[in-house]
C-alpha cells in the first residue's frame, strides 16, 4: 500500500503517502500501522484512522498533560489510562511528581511504540517514578476504585476513538469508577474527538461526565492531523476553582518548571477553555 | 432444475470425448490428471486469467461503473489478491469477508458493505475495518446508525424484481420504491445522509429489462428528491445480476449490457455508478475436477460415485440452483447414468439419468462454470475432505 486513506469519514478522507513502513500488525479485527511520511515523520494509524504523527503531536499531548498538571499545581500522583505510544507519560514526567502509574491494555503497544516512535516516549518509560500497568483500563479503575491505594491527583484518559478497544473508556461506569481513583480536589481529563464533525462525542461526554462532577467543561486546542479543526478535551473536578487559576500564579508555576514546549504556555492554557459558539451549541443541546 | 425426476432427462450441456477434438479433450485430461497427483482429488482450479478478462469485459460493457466484486460470490484470498491488482472494490457482507480483506491489506475505503440487515457490533466491526457505506432498507436499520452518522454514507435498497433471476433478491431486502421518499426524509431527521439507491435485480437474470426498469425508476426517484434536499443524492448502485453461461451458449455480456449502458447514458455525469457483481466474474474461472471413486449398476442405471458432490462444490446445485456442464474425457455408446456425491445421503447427487459413455473408477468428472456460489456454501457433513483450490496463472500475464 503506497497510499494510507483514513476511513474515519465516508464523505471525505485524508491522504498520507506512505514514504517507508515500519510496521503492520493485524490481529483480529486491529490494524496497526506506522509509516514515515515526508510532511509528518512518522504517523501511527489503528484501524484506518491517524492516531499521532511526529509533527503535531506535541499539542495533544502538552495539552493533555500540563493544562490539568499546572491548574492543579502539586499533583504528586497521576494515573495515565491507555497512551501506549509513550507521549503522555514523556510529558508527565516533566513535573515534579512522586509517583505515575500507566495503563495500557497490551505491552507490545509500548515495545513497538520504543522501537518505531522513539520520539514519543523519549526514555520516559525508564523513569523510576513509573509503574506500568498492563491491563484493561476499566479492569485498572473497577479495582484500584475498591482498594485502599492512596487515590490520585490527576487522571489522563488518553483513549483510541469510542469505536475500538477505547469503547469503555467513554462509558458512565468508567467515568464514575475513574472519579472514584481521583482525591477530592483532584482533576481528570480526557481525550473527546473533534466536535466539527463528531458532535456526539461531546454530548454524550457532558451527559456522562457532567453528572459526576460539580465543575465539568471543556478545553480546546487544534491538532492539525485530527482533521476537522478543534480538538476538545473533557475536565471533570470537584474543585471549582481549578479551571480558571490565577495568571500570575500559572505564570510562576510555568516559570518555575522551564518547561519547554512548543505548544502549552500560560496564555494558552487560560485561552483553551474559550470554546467557538458550535461547540457551545453542540454541548448545550445534549 | 436441481433434482430431475429419475424420467426426465437431464439436458444439461455436456462434454465427451465425442464432442470435443481429442487433441483439446487430451490436452485438458492431461493437466487436470497433472494437478490432482500433484494436489489430490477432488480440486477446484481457479485460473486467474480467466477472471482477469471477465473483469475486463464487464469494466470494457460498463466503462462508467465501479465494479465491487461481491466477496460472498466465492470468499477467497487467492481471487481476492486478482481483484485488488484490477483496481477492484470489494462488496462484503459479514466480519469474516473483513477479515479476509484485512488480510490482504485492501483499504476499507475500497469496500461497500451491503448487507441490509446488521447487529450493531457488526456496524462497529466494520467500521473499524473501514468500511463507511452501509444499505439499509428500513426505518429500523437507519436508526441503528444514529451514534455513526457523522462517518457514515448509506445507500437505500429499493426491491425491484427480475422475474427471470434464478436466485429472487429482492423478496427478502429492499423497500418498495414508493416508502424512498419518507426514508430519505426520515434519515434526514435523524441526522444521516442518503447517499444515494442501490438495488439488486435477482441473480442469473436472462436480460438485463429489469436493470434498466431500475435505473429508470432510481432516476426518478433521486432527481425528484435533488430538486429540494439540501445535500443531493449521488450514487446509484445497480448490484449484480450478470448471468454466467452454464448453457455453454457464448454469452456477450457487452450484448447484454448494451440496455444498461443505454439506461445509465441518461443520468447526469456527476452521478457515481457502481455495481457489485458476483457471480459473472468468477463462475467461468474456477473448475470443479472429481475422481470416480466407486461404480455400480442399480435400477437400471450406470451409478458413478464421486469424490465431491452437492455437500461439497456442487452444493450450488442445491443452493443456488444451478445447473454446471460437466465434461469426461471418454465418447462412444451412452446409456442412462446418475452421477453421485460421496455422501451417505441420497439427495447428494450431481446428475441424475445423464446420458453418459461408459466411465470407469479413477476417471476424472469435471464441472464448468463451478466459480460462484459453489465452495461458497459448502457444507462439513460426513467429515469429508474439502475440495482443495489449486491457482492458474497466479501472475498476470505480460501481454
Ligand atoms: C447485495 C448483493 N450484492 C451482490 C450480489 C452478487 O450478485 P451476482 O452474483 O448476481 O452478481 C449479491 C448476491 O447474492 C448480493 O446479495
């Protein structure tokens, strides 16, 4: 195949060329690929549609990753579910954390993210703060929520679209089990879909989400491979005041860290939860 | 005709040693005895360059149609493989069509999945492979589609039925053309786009009248609705049908299809034409070759017991209704004769009171025209071993 056409929609359909495959793997029902292309580097697609390419990827996760860690500003434990290509975990690890915990449902996810996305993880799954878990992410929540683990800070769902394996992780039952990981003032994000053409997905996240929390939003930021503008990602806390830090303190949090990013810094961060009035629209009417 | 009175005489096109030159006649014994010492008995032998020029001629009788081979024909990765080298789409049906596909690595974005009636897991299923056409016929299946309708693009099966089509498709699915406008507008409600109509005539139809009734009517149909929705309907899909020549009659699918490039002419140009022919393109490239295993004289009759029956590869016999033109390579005196299954049962025979010259154990029966809906629907009783398919001409040929 010289040609990858993503079959995310029937109307219409991006095209990569495939300038060098480095892997497919087909298992029943699961096509993995990860291929470079001239204007990308390297681009992972499951099941016909683009997951992460080297180019952009840096926005989704710094998103993902700093805008729930710098709101909170001293999370110590975070639990990262799915994000086996290792972009999640490179990013959390940047802050000053005591413990992170990542599950994935398949280690040869992560092996094959290793060796073919090396940029993606970037050695973060050597760091001594992690603890892998391969599991089931609803199997991880169900359990850890019935246990007496000290609960976490932050909560990243950085799932694969609701039709796939991720498909529990957008269901009422995991939503409430996650809170139930979650401390009281603690915060979780997730990944929800571009609502430009995929309304649904923030509907049905508000419907679900929305009931658990008493402070449920969203925050947006363009991934250009996402195709269809806006990314959203849904926030669910308990402390109120989280999505609107003070600027000053962002900037010193943000300051203090040096992170260097490409995308995320304070005025972004503050900016990416002014939505455009179709995903208002969109939320309003679930 | 599947079972024949023991009175009547089966009519069947038949080829002996006194019909065919003996230099043909011998050359084919010759390369069939060849493959079974090499693979055993029976076989299915699927030459690809046969099915190469019925793709051809169909693409060359309907230049403006996109042909999506219909997998279910003959679900296959070797007739696969030559399908994805034409530039072929593919029409899949279930999970283990995708699968097969999958294998193959053909892009989702090459295939229509047209059956009308689907679980939601199959939905998901088959978007996960790629697929994002879907048919439906009825307001229940369109609701099914509610959670998927930003990435889908579905097709509405009317029912027009040939009455000439040995296989009636149109009994079980399709909605009655005068039900098209209040589905198209009821999808709209729902959010799902209507991309445009499909239908299927019937199978093995004799002419192609039918076809172009439903072309007639489609256009209608779909210009009526264009002149006032606000996304327009622009595919019609004309199914299958085309007949495969078990009569050994030297059917013209140009000829055939001339009514139907006619009907198609008068759409406008901006309209995407496709069809999901089956049993056309690869009936005449799969040969069935069996071995006489066992031989009596019964109520009069020469009985030859074969090595594959109607469980087996002639299992269309049954199914599909067909009839197949069988070949032996022996001619001089016939007499009454019913060739038999390897089956216990007794509805397990090919052809009953065949006018045969005398045929002796370890000779070959070969079956014609065996491609379509034959392995398709074989079965598993008595535990007997499948016809194995051995490939012709893997490698297209350097013209
Ligand atoms: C939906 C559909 N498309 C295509 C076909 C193939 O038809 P044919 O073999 O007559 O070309 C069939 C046959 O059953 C069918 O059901």
């Amino acid at each position: 195949m010289k040609y990858f056409k993503e079959t995310l929609y029937d109307a219409v359909c991006q095209e990569y060329r495939v300038d060098k495959l480095y892997f497919e793997s087909k298992t029943e029902h699961q096509h993995l690929m990860i291929f470079h292309n001239a204007m990308l580097g390297r681009v992972m697609t499951l099941d016909g549609i683009v997951q992460t390419t080297e180019a952009d990827e840096f926005i989704y996760h710094e998103m993902l990753a700093h805008v729930p860690m710098l709101a909170h500003g001293q999370a110590k434990r975070v639990l990262i579910i799915g994000g086996g290509d290792g972009g999640m975990l490179r990013e959390v690890v940047k802050h000053p954390i005591a413990h992170v915990t990542q599950v994935e449902i398949d280690q040869s996810v992560v092996d094959m993210a290793i060796e073919y996305l090396p940029k993606h993880s970037n050695g973060a799954y050597n760091d001594a703060r992690l603890n892998l878990v391969i599991d089931d992410g609803f199997n991880f929540v169900n359990t850890f929520a019935a246990s007496d683990n000290e609960k976490f800070d932050v909560i990243i769902s950085d799932s694969t679209d609701p039709i796939g394996p991720g498909e529990v992780l957008f269901s009422d039952d995991f939503y409430r089990l996650a809170k139930a990981c979650l401390k009281s003032d603690g915060i979780m994000v997730t990944q929800n879909g571009v609502p430009f053409f995929q309304a649904d997905e923030v509907q049905n996240t508000q419907t679900r989400m929305g009931a658990l929390y008493r402070d449920m939003r969203f925050y947006c930021a363009p991934i250009p491979t996402y195709y269809g503008g806006f990314m959203t990602f849904a926030w669910g806390t308990d402390n109120t005041s989280a999505s609107a830090p003070d600027a000053a303190d962002l900037n010193h949090r943000f300051e203090a860290l040096a992170l260097e990013t490409r995308y995320y810094n304070p005025a972004i961060h503050t900016a990416s939860f002014a939505l455009p009035q179709y995903i208002h629209k969109a939320i309003e009417s679930a | 005709m599947t079972q024949t009175s023991e009175n009547q005489i089966d009519t069947r096109p038949l080829l002996t040693g006194d019909t065919v030159s003996a230099d043909e006649a011998q050359a084919a014994a010759e390369l069939y005895r060849e493959l079974i010492s090499q693979h055993g008995s029976p076989l299915l032998v699927f030459d690809a360059n046969v099915l190469r020029e019925q793709f051809r001629s169909l693409q060359a009788a309907l230049p403006k149609v996109e042909l999506y081979y219909a997998v279910k024909a003959h679900p296959d990765a070797n007739i696969i493989k030559v399908i994805d080298e034409l530039g072929g789409g593919f029409d899949i049906a279930s999970a283990g069509e995708m699968d097969l596909l999958l294998d193959h690595q053909v892009s989702g974005r090459r295939t229509i999945h047209t059956h009308p009636i689907k679980k939601d897991q199959e939905i998901r299923d088959a978007l996960r492979f790629g697929a994002t056409t879907f048919v439906v016929d009825n307001f229940h299946e369109l609701k099914k589609l509610v959670n998927y309708r930003s990435r889908v693009g579905v097709l509405l099966r009317v029912s027009f039925r040939s009455a000439s089509a040995k296989v009636d498709l149109s009994k079980k699915f399709g909605c009655s053309p005068d039900e098209v406008l209040a589905l198209v507008e009821q999808a709209e409600q729902l959010g799902i786009h209507i991309k445009g109509l499909s239908f299927h005539v019937g199978s093995q139809v004799e002419d192609a009248s039918k076809h172009v009734e439903a072309i007639h009517a489609c256009r209608q149909l779909m210009s009526q609705i264009n002149r006032q929705a606000e996304k327009p309907l622009s595919v019609l899909d004309i199914g299958g049908g085309f007949p495969a020549d078990y009569e050994l009659a030297g059917f013209s699918i140009n000829t055939f299809c001339a009514p139907i490039r006619n009907a198609l002419a008068e759409l406008p140009s901006d309209w995407h034409l496709i069809a999901e022919p089956g049993r056309y393109l690869i009936a005449p490239a799969v040969t069935s070759i069996t071995s006489i295993a066992g031989k009596s004289q019964r109520n009069g009759f020469a009985w030859y017991y074969l090595d594959d029956g109607i469980y087996g590869s002639y299992s269309g016999q049954l199914f599909d209704h067909a009839t197949y033109p069988l070949q032996v390579f022996r001619g001089g005196q016939t007499a009454a004769s019913i060739i038999a299954g390897p089956t216990c049962d007794s509805i397990d025979i090919v052809a009953e009171n065949i006018m045969l010259p005398s045929l002796e154990i370890g000779d070959l029966v070969v079956g014609h025209q065996m491609g379509a809906y034959t392995a398709a629907t074989k079965t598993r009783f008595n535990s007997l071993p499948d016809a194995k398919l051995v490939v012709l001409n893997a490698s297209a040929r350097v013209d």
